[in-house]
C-alpha cells in the first residue's frame, strides 16, 4: 500500500508533475556525497509512476524500494519498525533534495550572522543567497523556506540574529493537558412551539473530559457550556448521513475514535408520554414498490446531518408535523424580505417537505393503511405523516410507540419560488463554532512564535560574555514557502521512557489561511541593538531603504493557503495507524473533491470530516505561487 505521507507528498502537484515528465533526470546529482547517488530519487520516481500512470485503478502497490532507498540516506528507518510519519517526510524531503541537488561542486559559504546596522530584509536575503549557492533544487523551490532566529543574552543583552531554512515547521498544541480529551461535538438545539430558535445552526463544541471518563462525562462538560440539563441531552455517533448508534452515559470516552462524528441533541427525558424519533434527510425521488423495497433497489438517497428530536405522544399528527418543521425551518433558503410572517409563503415552503414513517432500515411503515397494502401507491400514501390530521400519533403508532425509536425520512423536493431554488443542500451541513474551540491552528502558530527561555540543554553562546548562557530565543517565520508543511506536535514526553500522545482537536482552514499575520515585521539594527523601523510593511509589502537613503517597495506574493491533504494519526506511540486526505490541485485551481486513504481503502470523503483530533501533518499550498 502506498503509505499515507508518501500520499499526501505526492499531491504536491509541482514536484509530482518534475517526476512525472522525467524533468528530474536531468537534475539528478550522482556524485553528492549528502544524497544517495540518485537512488532515492528513482525510488521516488517508480512509486510516483505506479500511483498516477499505472493505469490499474483498484490495485494496491508496496514502495518497499522507496522505503529502503530512504534507509541507505536515514538507517534509522531500515527494518519493519513503525515510524514518525514526520521524521520519514522530512529525511524523504532532504534526501530528495540532495539527490536532485543542480549544485555539483558546492563551494564553501560562510553564513555569518546579521550585522550591526545592517537592515534584516538585506541580512535574510544574503542568508538565502548564501544557502542557494550550495543548494538549489527543484524541492527547495518548493517546500523550503526560511526562519529568523533572535537571541538574546541575559547577562549583556546582546542581541543575535540568524536566519536557518526548514522544509516543515514543527507546531507545539498550547494549553493541553495529557490528562484530559478534547472532544468536538456538533450541538443541536430544539425548537419547541413558540420558540426564537427555529433559524439557528447547530454548534460544534470542544468538549474536554478526562482520558479515563464516560459519555456521562460528556454530557455534563457540554451541559456546562450550551445550559441544557444533562438528562435533556442525547449523544449520538453519526454515520453516512444517519445516526449510527446513540452513546450510553456507561460508554468509555476511550472508545470514542477520533474520527468518530459526535452529535448532541436536546431531547426530553425518557418517559411513558414521550416519544422519539430519529430522522433522517432523503431526496424527494425514492419510489417503494408494494413490497416494501427501493424500487432501484439502491441505496437511500441521504444528505445532511440527521437528528433526534422528541415530543408528546398524545398531539396530534398535525402537531408532530409542525414540530418537526420548526426542527428544520432552518435549512429552506426563505425569499428575500420574508420574515417568516407570511402564511403563503409558510405554505408553499413546507410543500418541499413530506414526512415519511420508516423502519429502521429506511422502508416505509403503512401505519395509516385502513386495508391491506397492494400496491406502490398505497404503500407510499399509507407511510406519509398527514399535516391535518386531528388523529393522535399514539393512537395511530399503537401502544408500544413510547416504548422504541420512531423512524422518519425527511424527503425534500426541489421547489422554485420567484426564480429561487429553495433546497441547498449545503444548508444541510453548515454549523458555527463555539468558542468552546480553545486550540485553533492560529494559536499554535503565536505560540510558536512566542519568545522562550533555552533550557540547560541547549544553551546560546554569547561571543560578548564569552560563555554558554540560556539566552531568551524567538523563532519567527520569515520567508514562507509555495508548499508548506506543518506538523503537530501530538507527543509530549512523560518521562525519559515514555511519550503521550495528545489527542487534542486543533481547527485549521480548509481554505484561506492567512499567515502574513505570523511572519516576521521588518527590522534594522541600530546602535549594536535590533529595533523595529517606523516605516513598517503593509501586509503583502516590505518597505526598504537603498544605500541612498531612498524608498522603494517590494511587492511580496500574498501569503494565503489552501489545505490539500492530511495526515492522521490513530493510537499511541509505536503502535499507531496512519491514514490520509488529500485533493489535487495545480498552480490554476484546486478540485473540491476530497479522497481518504486507508492502507489499500479508498472513497470520497465530506470536507466538513477532514478536520478531526487525529490530525497529526498538515499540506498547504500557496494561493498565488511565489
């Protein structure tokens, strides 16, 4: 199988497109006593053409070959020993970039620190220049960018600053505990009669709860935040489109996969005078036959999240329908300049819904049937919840019907009101988040970027003092690639012996991340010290001075990203199992169509399911390359 980094780098559409032209031969650097002698890059290469150009669609192929060329550069990751799938990328990613290395006979090049009065824009330009003359490869241009170091003595306060590349940039998860979980869960609130809350979305929460607790647990952290009792809150695990199992409060969080999706519902208590349904949202066009079959004999056609709702088993079928409406009132697209007010229009809106009593595997229920069922369009009318009746839903449903779960399916036509289509279905899976979501992938940039003491290990030798001293170190960004690599921090060391993995869910964009608000500003050194300039850069711009002291600009490529893949992490430390998402993409657009790869699994996937706590290496591409 092809493993899930080797996956998610082979979306990087400007180096596989090198690969898949042959273009990399002619940069291919034999005599490079860093690299492989070019071994690693035909390894590379023979996966690269296997996966795209093979032409078997539903084989599996194994990069054993790759695998063992990348131990000839790492030994460490010779034998069948599972690896950081981070550590294998960035020794994949270096000894490419030696193998494919156009510098044949590198020179020696000092890279000297930024000097006293020198501006830093000219200082990290020099250091870039200065790398480049040993390196230059088609993976530099692409995934390499570079950090500015700042160092500062407590003793002297000397200030130093360096600038380092990188091919990936390794993110601490702020303000985690390894005694707890964060677990999101996608809230959804009831609309009783008379209720404001009938144009609401549901809320996706974080959730923490102790590694060791219960769905109990759950509910209380979650009650705390959205004020609904414990007793009135259902947990679901949703599934393709339908509710796949409803949590007991016993249930251990540990058995709570992070991919699992985790719904809420605000529900009434258990009673004998209550009753609750699950339902789900179909298209309008599945005919049933008398026998209570799929006519396609396909699957149902469902969409959108389903939900749990409950209500009084002694109203009347016409009060059920309109408590089930104002469940979803929501997700029709209402006219412009309609308030809701209008009975017309009420009317013609709830004309897109038919309420369908089902089973629990989708087939209609002829509950109202007043003879034997003998044809498709008995079976279809006696299945259908009237919104007129006077007739009691127990009464109809029978005694038992506070006793299981009621089925319905939700079955919307397309309906064109004034020009409008009114059923989106993308309506159908909007949320909002609540501020519940502490960890976002911003914040583990700022904390980064954020200024900390060296620890006795790793000590800065300050040339002024004359010794190793635990300077004040900050890490900025300050050249960004056109990929970009951003790798989680999910292992925390417990002891010398042991490693926990942080489950923590981290929220990134799927698309425009901006990190101009994460690089460096620009800076001069001044009187032996470094100090902001008072012109300072407009997003997208560096001011400058020449050596004549005039202004000029330099228009930078604007720094927005877009995710195209991911890498997951399941399990602990060594004994985990990896999976991935991706989308292609090239320089001129990017497909919205979403994959995820499981050993030798594949299928499409819902981009609202590729951010998940199991996050472990994110892909970015730049918007407008560089």
């Amino acid at each position: 199988t092809h493993t899930p980094k080797q996956k998610c780098l082979s979306h990087a559409a400007p180096l596989t497109r090198h690969f898949l032209t042959n273009r990399f031969r002619n940069d291919l650097n034999s005599s490079n006593p860093l690299g492989t002698g070019g071994k690693l890059a035909l390894a590379y290469d023979a996966v690269l053409k296997e996966v795209w150009l093979g032409g078997h669609k539903n084989a599996c192929m194994s990069p054993t070959t790759l695998k063992r060329a990348v131990a000839v550069f790492a030994p460490r990751f010779a034998g069948v020993s599972q690896h950081d799938a981070m550590e294998f990328l960035a020794y994949l990613l270096d000894g490419l970039h030696e193998d494919l290395n156009r510098v044949k006979n590198a020179p020696y090049v000092e890279m000297p620190d930024a000097t006293t009065g020198q501006r830093l824009s000219i200082s990290g330009a020099e250091a870039w220049d200065a790398y480049r003359r040993r390196n230059d490869s088609l993976v530099m241009d692409t995934f390499y960018g570079q950090f500015k170091s700042t160092c500062v003595c407590p003793r002297c306060s000397k200030v130093s600053v360096s600038f380092e590349t990188f091919n990936h940039v390794s993110l601490e998860i702020p303000q985690q505990q390894i005694t707890t979980r964060t677990i999101p869960v996608l809230f959804f609130r009831s609309a009783p009669a008379g209720s404001a809350n009938t144009r609401l979305v549901p809320l996706r929460y974080c959730v923490q709860v102790p590694k060791n607790g219960c769905v109990g647990d759950i509910k209380h952290a979650l009650s705390g935040l959205c004020g609904i009792k414990p007793t009135q809150l259902a947990l679901c695990d949703v599934y393709e489109n339908s509710i796949y199992e409803i949590l007991r409060d016993g249930k251990a969080v540990s058995t709570i996969r992070p991919d699992d999706f985790i719904t809420a519902y605000e529900v009434d208590p258990y009673t004998n005078v209550s009753i609750h349904a699950i339902a789900t949202h179909t298209r309008g066009d599945t005919k049933f036959n008398a026998s209570n079959t799929n006519e396609e004999g396909g699957e149902r056609n469902l969409f959108g999240y389903p939900f749990l709702t409950s209500f009084d088993a002694r109203m009347t079928c016409t009060k059920v329908w309109n408590h089930i409406w104002r469940q979803v009132s929501r997700l029709v697209l209402w006219p412009a300049g309609e308030d809701g007010n209008s009975k017309p229009i009420i009317e013609r809106l709830k004309s897109a819904l038919t309420i369908r009593i089902v089973d629990n595997s989708g087939k209609p229920r002829p509950v109202f049937a007043k003879k034997q069922v003998e044809s498709s369009a008995m079976l279809d009318a006696a299945s259908i919840l009237p919104c007129n009746s006077n007739a009691k839903i127990a009464d109809v449903l029978g005694g038992d019907c506070t006793e299981r779960f009621l089925f319905l399916s939700l079955e919307w036509s397309n309906i064109i009101l004034d020009g409008l289509k009114l059923i989106d279905e993308n309506r159908f899976l909007a949320f909002s988040d609540h501020a519940s979501l502490l960890v976002t992938l911003d914040q583990c940039f700022e904390t980064f970027t954020r200024p900390e003491r060296l620890d006795e290990n790793n000590m800065w030798y300050c040339s002024r003092c004359k010794e190793h001293v635990r300077a004040m170190k900050t890490m900025e960004l300050w050249k960004l690639p056109n990929v970009l690599v951003v790798h989680l921090k999910r292992f925390a060391f417990k002891h010398a012996l042991r490693r926990e993995k942080l489950d923590a869910f981290v929220d990134f964009p799927l698309q425009e991340l901006d990190m101009s608000r994460h690089c460096a500003s620009s800076s001069s050194y001044t009187r032996g010290s470094i100090s902001p300039t008072s012109n300072s850069a407009s997003p997208g711009q560096s001011s400058m001075n020449d050596d004549n002291g005039e202004n000029f600009v330099v228009d930078n490529v604007p720094a927005i990203y877009d995710l195209f893949a991911v890498t997951n992490h399941y399990g602990r430390m060594g004994f985990g199992h990896y999976t991935a998402y991706a989308r292609k993409w090239n320089e001129d657009g990017m497909s919205d169509q979403w994959a995820a790869f499981d050993d030798s699994n594949v299928g499409g996937i819902k981009p609202s399911m590729v951010v998940t706590p199991a996050a472990y290496v994110l892909f970015y591409r730049r918007r407008i390359f560089d």
